[in-house]
C-alpha cells in the first residue's frame, strides 16, 4: 500500500514566508492534484515554540543561516519560523488539506530541531509516523514539499533506513539550497536508493 507525504507546505515556507524556499508555492498545485490518486495521505508541520534552539535569535551573537553544536551535533541556525499558532505556521491557503488524513507536527521540543518526518535530529526520538504507517501496511511512499535540502531529504532518508520504497515526486518539491544544498541532497538520496518521477507519471 503506497502513502502520499507532503512535507512542510507552511506559509513561512512559501514566497513572503519567513524563511522562503524559492518555488515554494509551486509545489502546491502538483501536490493537490496528486491528493486524488491516494488512500493514505499524510501531511508534516513544522511546528517550533517562539524559545525554540534552532532560531539564531535564541543565541548571542548568531546570525541565521550560520551554524552551532547542538547536544546530537551541528545545527543550521534558522530566521524564526513556524513558530506554533502563528499564520506563518499555516497550511498555504492553496494547498488541499481536506483529505489529509494525519498531520505529524514535529520540531516542538524546545532542544531539538526535527527536520525528518520520522526521527527528531537527535536521530533517536520518534515522531510516531513509522508506526501509524506500520499499522496502515503502507510500505511505499511518495514523497513531496518543503525544503528538498532539509526536510525532504531526512524524511526520505530515513524512510528509505526504515525499509520503505520511497519515491521523490521531483516537480512537487522545492529547496532552500545554501551552498550548492540541493544537488547534493539529490545526489544522496539517489545513492540512499530514492527514484525520481514527474507527478504526473505517479499513481497512488
Ligand atoms: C525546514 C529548516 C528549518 C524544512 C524546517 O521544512 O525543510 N528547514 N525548519
Ligand atoms: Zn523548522
């Protein structure tokens, strides 16, 4: 059984957004199309209190988009975004979320960022989705959103670890590519075993 995953789809994200993916809107209408081939759709938000440990303004000294040690390793400091309860936190108002049938907020403990739909970036601390996908007997994923080169990426790594097909609907996807971030997300993805298709040649 195959699940559609859209990740991120947040205002923040989108053109305007707090932290805005170039593109990030256009994401949207591949997405909603796709909606209609699938049983199991499930969609993420990023979800951070205002004190959250990944906004450099929680940090002397920091500017966004540099990095820190955290506790499990180096971490991205981010412009605030998603924090919880604002409109920047939002679905855009675009996307279809009527058929979603599970939304996994993820990034709300205050000492780690969760960028992967599945594990928090401590790499140990479960959001719960394995397990809902378990008991649905998903074992394909499609996987679709907001940022290729952070939150896409995990989540497709980690799902590809956890032993699902998992393919990447290229169109549907967009990122914030610091430094070249994109390609090489692309390029680890496919070697972790990820197939790249046009939405429009994927089924549910
Ligand atoms: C994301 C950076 C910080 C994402 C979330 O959705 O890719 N990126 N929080
Ligand atoms: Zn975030």
């Amino acid at each position: 059984m195959k699940a559609l995953l859209i990740v991120d789809v947040q205002n923040d994200f989108c053109p305007n957004g707090a932290l805005a993916v170039p593109g990030g809107d256009q994401v949207i209408k591949p997405i909603n199309n796709l909606m209609d081939s699938f049983d199991c759709i499930v969609q993420t938000q990023d979800w951070h209190p205002q004190d959250h440990l990944s906004f450099a303004s929680n940090h002397s000294d920091k500017e966004p988009f540099s990095t820190t040690e955290m506790e499990y390793g180096e971490q991205v400091l981010w412009p605030d975004h998603c924090v919880q309860g604002t409109k920047g936190a939002e679905f855009h108002n675009d996307l279809r979320t009527q058929p979603s049938q599970l939304i996994v907020r993820k990034g709300f403990r205050k000492h780690i960022d969760s960028y992967s739909a599945f594990f928090e970036n401590d790499q140990e601390t479960v959001t719960g989705l394995h397990g809902y996908l378990q008991e649905r007997n998903i074992d394909e994923l499609v996987v679709t959103g907001l940022a290729t080169d952070f939150c896409v990426k995990w989540t497709v790594l980690d799902a590809l670890k956890l032993g699902y097909k998992v393919t990447l609907a290229e169109d549907a996807v967009r990122g914030i590519d610091m430094d070249g971030s994109v390609e090489k997300a692309i390029k680890e993805m496919k070697e972790a075993g990820v197939t790249l298709r046009n939405s429009n040649e994927i089924s549910g």
